[in-house]
C-alpha cells in the first residue's frame, strides 16, 4: 500500500531523488565512494556543493550581489545568529509575531539586543497575518523579521512586506521553494532545509552582500555569515550529505519546470483541500482565508472526541502524520512540493467518506 507522509518535518521527499541517492550511495559516479564518505575539501564534494548553489541561484533567481551559506543549527540556530550577525551598532529589532515560531525568533533575539514586537497576531489565536498598516515600527531598527509561513497556526504571508531602506529578514524555512519571490525585497531570507529543500541538517542562508560587516564581536566564526561567505561555507565540515540531497532536490524542481509551475501545483493542491473545509460543518479551518498556508492545512473535527478514530482510519487509508501540533491541537496536514495531488485527493475522499459514517 502506497503511505502518504503528510508530516510537517522533516518531510516527504520526491521519490526520485530517494532513489537516485540509493542508487549512488555505495559509489556515488564511479569514485567507489559514497557522498557521505568524500572529504568536504575534495573535489568531488565541492563539485556537488557548487552545482547546488548554482542551481539554488537559478531557481529563486538569486540577484549576484547575495551570498548563498549551507549552514547547520536550522532556523531555531539562526534565530540567534541573525541578530548576532545584523544588530552591529543598533539597538532595536523589530519583529512581527504570527505563531510560534515567530516567539522562538523573539525569544532568541532578546538575548542580544532589545526586540519591539512591532505587531501581533495573538488577540486572535495567530490565525491571520497583521496588515502592515497597522505595523508600529521603530525609528531605527537594526531589521525587521517576519516569519512567512507558520507552520503550527497553518498562516501564510501572501504578500511581501516593503519597508524601504530597512533589511527585512524571513524564516522561509516552510515555505521556501514553493512560490515565487523577489529575492531582492530582502536582506535575509534563511530556512531549515527539512520542508521543501532536503533533509535535516541543512540551513540555507542567502544574505545581501553588504550586510556582511554588522556582526557583534561575539559572533563565533562557524556562525559568522562574512567568515562563512569568505570560506564557501566551509568555516567547518558543512553537513555535506544533506548538501548533496538537496542539490538532487534542486534538480528535480528544475526538471518539474522551476518555482513557478511548482507554485501553480501547490495552488491546485492547497485549493482542493480548502474548498472541500469550505463546503462543510464538520471540519473547521481556522486561519483567516486571506492568510491560508498552502503548505501546512490546519483544521478540527467539529466533534474531537473522534479525532484518534479519525487519525487510526487516516493510517489505515495510507495517510500519516496528520495528527496537528500539540500546541493548537486538531489536524495538520503539510502538502509541501512533494506531496503528489493523488496525496491530497486520497485525504479528501478520505475526510468525506469519514463525514458520511460520523456526522
């Protein structure tokens, strides 16, 4: 029986990537070697590494004058290295809060420099998005960071933030690779690979060029962006296997037709999902629908006395990790660019077949 893995993260990967890292693990290329054994200075890993990055440039069409970091710690390290690598002679950073993640980056950064939480989606349970009308900015922040799509509150910016002069940094880590951006409107756009990019271990950083030299003093050198960026991100052995999985992940977005067409299969997948929440009373859906995350659907049982029958015929049908977080509770289900549309026809039909036994 075919499983579909709707799990938050780490995540589906494309099957053909699965099989192609199988098919080279014991010898990747005639080397008698596989990626996990090669030494991070060869040339056969920085082949892999170099080919990563040029084809991560082509499919966000990452402007020259930014540099790409594969880094470690995932987006929870980078919490604390963005401000340790941005603040330099400023005092405040402003943050938007829209879930929790957006409180684990607030979290962090007050450990190195005052954080205004210059807007907050918490009167309402973090179901939507604060309009940026209503955003109260500092005179002089050291950047504003937002969180772009919530994984646990299933909320989604579906605009990007213009505050001029400013560097706004994103934790893209949910959402990377599955729409289109102007790479350009940011200073920083960082993410644990985990979602839509590869396996754990992995954190992308692409950073403006000339916000290199802001870093405190305290900065250790392995999280250091300008050290990093001098040293192609390897400062120290970089998670070299995870490198590798994403470049294969990176080909396979490139074969599928880019972003773009990716972008126009998560809108189909997402829409059939919401439409059929839409059409009954038995689920719930709470983010505003303006604010709907393509990628992690959060939505309740009307009655949640049933939700680990719903959960066991869930896994019975082939469709796991479902279960959504505890914080929120309810159900998740995370289509991220690997999840095939049958995936999410099969929960529907699923969800409906359910509705006609218990409501």
């Amino acid at each position: 029986m075919r499983v579909f893995n709707f799990s938050a993260g780490p995540a589906v990967l494309p099957e053909t990537v699965l099989e192609r890292a199988a098919a080279e693990m014991l010898d990747w290329r005639g080397t008698g070697m596989s990626v996990m054994e090669m030494s991070h200075r060869g040339k056969e890993f920085i082949g892999i590494a170099a080919k990563a990055e040029a084809d991560l440039r082509t499919l966000l069409a990452i402007p020259a004058d930014y540099k790409v970091l594969f880094l470690q710690g995932g987006a929870i390290g980078e919490n604390a290295i963005v401000p340790m690598n941005l603040v330099g002679g400023h005092k405040v950073a402003d943050y938007i809060n829209t879930g929790e993640w957006s409180k684990k980056s607030i979290k962090e950064a007050k450990k190195y420099c005052t954080v205004n939480v210059a807007a907050s989606s918490e009167d309402l349970d973090f179901t939507y998005v604060p309009p940026q009308s209503a955003w109260k900015l500092s005179d002089d922040p050291a950047f504003v960071h937002v969180c772009t799509n919530e994984t646990i509150g299933g909320v989604e910016y579906q605009w990007t933030p213009d505050i001029g002069r400013i560097p706004l940094v994103a934790d893209m880590s949910s959402h990377l690779l599955s729409r289109v951006i102007d790479v350009s409107k940011y200073g920083v756009i960082y993410g644990g690979a985990q979602k839509n990019a590869g396996p754990a271990g992995l954190t992308l950083v692409i950073v403006r060029g000339d916000l290199l030299d802001r870093a405190l003093p305290i900065t250790p050198s392995a999280f250091h962006w300008k050290e990093q960026a001098a040293a192609d991100s390897m400062v120290n052995t970089p998670p070299t296997y995870a490198i590798y999985i994403a470049g294969l992940v990176f080909e396979w977005l490139l074969a599928q037709g880019g972003v773009a067409a990716i972008e126009q299969r998560n809108i189909a997948k997402a829409k059939m999902l919401y439409d059929y929440l839409d059409a009954t009373r038995f689920y719930t859906s709470p983010a505003r629908k303006a604010d709907r995350s393509r990628m992690n659907v959060r939505f309740h049982l009307h009655d949640e006395s049933l939700n680990e029958a719903f959960l066991k015929g869930a896994k019975a049908a082939g469709m796991d990790q479902l279960k959504g977080h505890r914080v929120v509770g309810g159900m998740r289900a995370s289509i991220y660019n690997a999840m095939p549309i049958e995936g999410v026809r099969t929960l529907v039909e699923y969800m409906k077949a359910f509705e006609q036994r218990h409501g």
